[in-house]
C-alpha cells in the first residue's frame, strides 16, 4: 500500500508539472513579465555576492604580501579607515626612530626574526639610456626582511649581514623593475641609477602581482645602512617581526609591543601610538568593509523578489480567474481540491524556480567578468547560489499559496456556468 500510494503521488506531479509547462507556453508574454521581477532579484544577489568573493579572493592574496606567523608595526594604520580626523591624529604621532627599533631588535627574545624597514619614493630609476615611471619605491631592508615580507628570489642572491656593515650600494629589484629595465637581459651585475647614485643590482624578487591595477612589485631593496645615509634618519621606520611559529605567535606580539612602549616611553595604561598589522588583520578590515556592501545588496534584492513574489501572486490570481472553466472540468472529471492546490502551486513555484536559474546563471557570469578584469580565476559563490535558489523557492510557495487555495475552493457547479 505505501509503494500504491507513492506511485499515484510520483504520477501526480508530473501531471501537474506537465500541466505547468503547457500553461507557461500557452501564457509567453504573461510567464515573462512574471519570471524578469525574479531573475532581476536573484541576479542581484548572485552578481553582488559573485563580485564580492572575486574582490575578496583579489585582496586576499594581494593583502597576503607577509610571511607566515609575521606581523608589521609601524606609525601609520595599514588601511585608514576613519577618514581625515583619524589620519590627522596618527600624522601627529612620533616617529619610529631606528634608536627605537634598534632597542626591539636587541632585546626581542621570541621573535625568529626581527628586522626595520624605511622607504622612501616614489622615484625613478635608470639603467642607462631605460628609465622607468616615476612610480618605483625604495626600501631600506635588512637581511631578514626578504623572509618576512615573502621575498622569494628568483635570480641571484638577497642581502648578507656583511652588506649592512659595509653600508655596500647594491640593490635588489622588485619583478616590474626587472622587467622595465632589463627586459631581455640578466640584470644581475648590471649597475642601476638611483637619485644619482650607482647600484649593483645583485638579486631580482618574484613576481607577487597587484591589487585595484598597482603592482607591489615596483621597488628596489637597498642595505638599511646605504638607505639610512642617503636619506637621512630624520623618518618615521616600520619594524617586521616574525615569530618562530603559530604559538608563539601572541606571546610575540605582546613582547614587542611592551619593548616598543618603554622605548616610546608610551604610559601604563596609554594606548599604543602604533600600529600593529598582519595579514590577517588587513584581510580581516577587507572583509568589515565589505560586509555593509554585501547586506545592503542583500536587502535591496530581497524587496526586489518580494516585489516579484507579489507581481506572481497578481498574475496567478488573474490565471485563475481565466482557467475557472478549466478547474470545473477538472473537478467534474475526477479532480480533487489537493490536485488542484497542487496544480496551481506547482505552477507559481516552477515559475519562482526558473526565473531563479536565469537570474544565478547570469549573476554568475556577470560577478565574473569582474575576476576577467583583475586576472583572477573565476569562481561560483555555491552557497549564494543555494540560497538565491531557496529564496525564490521560498518566494513561489508563499505567494503561490494564496491563487493555488481560491483555485482549489471554486465550486465546480458555479464554475461550470463561469463564462
């Protein structure tokens, strides 16, 4: 009995699905102002969430320019967010003096690596006659930098303690600058103007990429020492700091955070005038930024599809108000209040769902023309798309309850003589 009972409901529902089908194509233009108000809305939702993502997957690996288990501290944020007022309080600070980060280097004991960083720019540099855009910073690095900041060399070497102490003008160059200046020749031993000055270039750093169109890869590695006598010590410096692994990770921080704050003489119970930044951190102020964005794009779609749920529950009043003939026959013959409710249900739902599938596949492609334009592998928001898909399901059932109950309570004698 229960095998009997599946099967009449199994053979149910493809009657009513074909009915479905058959009432979608005897209705065109009436199915497709019905399904645009759905697709409108979870195409907003899906080319939103889509984009999103794709930005998200772009900073990501844009923001992850540190290595692993390290963190920055510096005298500006990573990323202002508090606009002018905020910007005018951390210009005010006092500069991280190389006195300063000195005394965190030499008295650090968890770090793996600690190193201080200046930069100065932009500039231009020269290999003879080649010049580059006036776009190319200038990093005074130490050798332990090249492993907290994810230098990878590809060609020749990165800096020796020895290049430090002898304040050596050599340099090592960021991918572009390689490629601008050196586009079919080994750049290694090859000497480079800076500001006047000759370099021997002794290394060349991985491609990293870029973010919103700006490479990170436009800048020339000097010693800290040669950087520090051209340009003076009069700037703020940012110190890298690496911690020996994941545990150790917070215990790190909070060493050199006190270490900064007697060298500051900041006082107990002041806030730091520093900031400390990670990878992590600025993905993580990414992502709070964007979070307004994709709720308020959640919200403006959801009214859309409430709009277009309304819209469905007009049109299918309208359906059944022409096809009350059609339902006398039906009850005439046989049918029952369920296969009628069922019916119109199926109808308002089958509409609901593949307006939906328009609206995902399109999102889909439109979120992505986004990664086309960053270079970044597309991708599909599956769980966006699982609920844009459960929404207008949700949307088609609730609007369709309504039509699909005063279809199912025509009164099949008064129906019969409906003109």
């Amino acid at each position: 009995m229960p095998s009997s009972g599946w099967k009449i409901l199994w053979f149910e529902t493809i009657e009513s699905l074909n009915m479905v089908w058959d009432s979608i194509k005897a209705n065109k233009l009436r199915s497709f102002l019905t399904l645009l108000g759905i697709v409108v809305g979870v195409f907003s939702i899906i080319v939103v969430m889509t984009g999103v993502k794709v930005l998200q997957k772009s900073v990501e690996s844009s923001l992850s320019f540190l290595g692993s288990n390290t963190f920055q501290i510096q005298k500006y944020p990573a990323v202002n967010i508090g606009g002018r007022r905020a910007w005018a309080k951390y210009r005010n600070r006092k500069d991280i003096t190389y006195e300063q980060a000195m005394f965190v280097v030499q008295n650090a004991t968890l770090p793996e690596i600690v190193a201080i960083e200046g930069v100065t720019g932009p500039k231009i540099v020269q290999y003879r006659d080649v010049k580059t855009n006036p776009n190319i910073f200038i990093y005074g690095v130490m050798p332990g930098s090249f492993i907290a900041n994810d230098w990878v060399i590809s060609e020749g070497r990165a800096f020796f303690d020895d290049d430090l102490e002898f304040s050596r003008f050599i340099a090592v160059l960021g991918a572009n600058v390689a490629k601008k200046l050196f586009p079919n020749t080994d750049p290694v031993g090859k000497k480079i103007k800076i500001d006047g000055y000759d370099f021997t270039v002794v290394g060349v750093i991985k491609e990293k990429g870029g973010l919103f169109g700006s490479s990170v890869d436009n800048f020339v590695a000097i010693p800290l020492t040669t950087f520090l006598n051209l340009y003076g010590k009069d700037r703020s410096l940012s110190i890298l700091v690496k911690a020996k692994s994941q545990e150790l990770y917070d215990a790190t921080v909070e060493e050199v955070t006190s270490l900064l704050r007697v060298a500051r003489k900041v006082p107990p119970g002041a806030e730091n005038d520093f900031e400390i930044f990670s990878n992590e951190t600025l993905i993580k102020q990414f992502n709070d930024l964007t979070f307004a964005l994709r709720v308020g794009a959640f919200v403006v779609s959801l009214i859309a599809l409430i709009a277009a749920g309304v819209g469905i529950m007009n049109i299918m009043l309208v359906s059944v108000t022409e096809r009350t003939r059609e339902i006398g026959i039906r009850k005439a013959v046989g049918a029952t209040k369920r296969n009628i409710l069922t019916q119109f249900l199926f109808e308002a739902v089958a509409l609901s769902q593949f307006g939906g599938i328009i609206g995902i596949i399109l999102g889909v492609i439109g979120g992505n023309v986004l990664a086309l334009i960053l270079k970044v592998s597309p991708l599909i928001p599956y769980d966006w798309v699982v609920i844009g898909f459960l929404i207008c399901s949700f949307v088609g059932i609730v609007f369709g309850v309504y039509p699909a109950w005063k279809a199912a309570s025509v009164d099949p004698v008064e129906s019969l003589r409906y003109e």
